[in-house]
C-alpha cells in the first residue's frame, strides 16, 4: 500500500501459496529493492511492514536490509506474536 498522506510505504509480505522451491532465487531481494528506489523517488519516509515473531528466516532477511523494530511496534514481552519492521528512505 502507498500511503502518499502518511509519507511512507506500508507492505503486507504474505506467504500464503508460496512455494519453497521459490525462495532464495533473489526475489525478495529484488522487491526490497524496488520498494526502496520507490521511497526515495518519492521522498517518503520509510518503509513498513509487519512480521511474525516466530518467523526467524524472514526476520534475519530484513535486518539485513536494515529494518529495524519500528516506534509503533508491540515490545518482545508483549502477548502479540507479530513485530512491525521499519526502514528509511532517506
């Protein structure tokens, strides 16, 4: 979703119907790549997305892009088995 209002950019990654045998082809690379020229084309703020807890693979994946837990995420003691994940375009 393209917030222009909010100045960023929320993404909703699902794996819903995702095949094994499509991971780790750079994919996911390429897509955070776009989504970040986007931001910065567009002079947003950072990018957002939500990601489960119990999700290690993922979340490793988007340290590496530079995600970090954003102010508006749920604190690791906290019952919500998701974190939200934030990275500036800038």
């Amino acid at each position: 979703m393209f917030n222009r209002l909010s100045r960023f950019i929320l993404v909703y990654p699902t794996t819903d119907g995702q095949s094994l045998s499509a991971q780790r082809h750079g994919l996911g690379r390429t897509l955070m790549n776009h989504l970040a020229k986007i931001g910065k084309d567009f002079k947003l703020d950072k990018i957002m997305l939500t990601v489960f807890k119990a999700n290690t693979q993922a979340l490793r994946f988007y340290k590496n892009f530079g995600f970090k837990p954003d102010e508006t995420s749920p604190e690791d003691a906290d019952e919500e088995d998701y974190k939200i994940l934030s990275k500036s375009c800038r």
